[in-house]
C-alpha cells in the first residue's frame, strides 16, 4: 500500500513570529503540493463578460479561468489555515492565494528589513513604526485594546508619558 507523502506532512503556523522560517517552510510545503505556481502567479482577472449566448472563445476562457480558480482554492485554505487568527485578522480581506501570501510578505517581510539592524534604529523610531505597521493592517475599531501597543489607561501615573 502506497502513503501519500502529502497526507502527512505537518504544516507549520504562523504566529507572527519567524516569518522568514515559516514562508521557506510554506513555500515547500506549497511546491511539494503542486501549487507554489499558483500562489507565485496569481489567478488572472476573468476578462469575459458571458452573455445570453456565449461565443465558443468566451465558454473556452471562462472554462480556463475557473479550472485556475479552482486550483487556487487549496492553496488559498493552506495559507488561511496555517496562520493564527490574530495574523488571519490581517488578511482576511484577501480572496486568493497569491493576495494571502503578498500581504503576509507586505506586513511581515518589510517590518524584519527595516528592523534588522537594531544598532541603527532607536526605540522611539521602532515603536513608532510598528505602531504605523498594525494600523496599515488592521483597521481602526472602537474599544479595540488588541496590539502591539494596548491604550494607556487615563489613571496611569508617571513615567514614559512621551511614547
């Protein structure tokens, strides 16, 4: 009898910690799935409109497309499902594949580059910045107290005010 190698491969989570050992980690994962392709490429935009009478080139594009789609829909449920729902928040909007992987890529690739040499960069700047980074990805709610950054309480006394 035969295992299939893919049935039991673990999938690594993301956390938001160590996005470039879990993007190596996704990327195989993704290839040995045959679907790296997908999510590197992207799925096109379906460029027919159908009509009450489709044209033979219409039937056959939109055929294509949605053989394209449906190849992407795997790979978009591995990524969704290999991220922790407070990194899931941040990408929920996105409704292929390749849109999961760049805006993760956007979020978490860039915040490492512009932090790596720590030497270069204070702490207001850092704080600065990640505050700027969550507020590019999660949007602004009422009574929201979840980040990096919880809101300081009006009672608090002394020290740091100036963050």
């Amino acid at each position: 009898m035969a295992v299939n190698i893919q049935n039991i491969q673990p999938v690594s989570i993301f956390d938001g910690q160590n996005y470039e050992l879990w993007a190596t980690r996704m990327k195989t994962t993704l290839m040995l799935r045959e679907l790296w392709d997908i999510v590197e490429k992207g799925v096109p935009p379906q460029t027919s409109e159908t009509t009450e009478t489709p044209t033979k080139n219409q039937e056959t594009d939109l055929t294509k497309w949605r053989k394209i789609k449906m190849k992407d829909m795997p790979a978009l449920q591995l990524l969704q499902h290999s991220i922790t729902d407070s990194v899931f928040r941040k990408v929920i909007t996105a409704t292929t594949s390749n849109e999961v992987w760049s805006k993760l890529q956007e979020a978490y690739q860039a915040l490492m580059e512009k932090t790596k040499d720590l030497r270069s960069i204070n702490v207001t700047d850092l704080v600065g910045s990640l505050i700027t980074h969550e507020s590019k990805f999660l949007p602004d709610e009422e009574g929201n107290s979840e980040g990096a950054f919880p809101p300081r309480s009006k009672n608090h006394k002394g020290g740091n005010k100036g963050l």
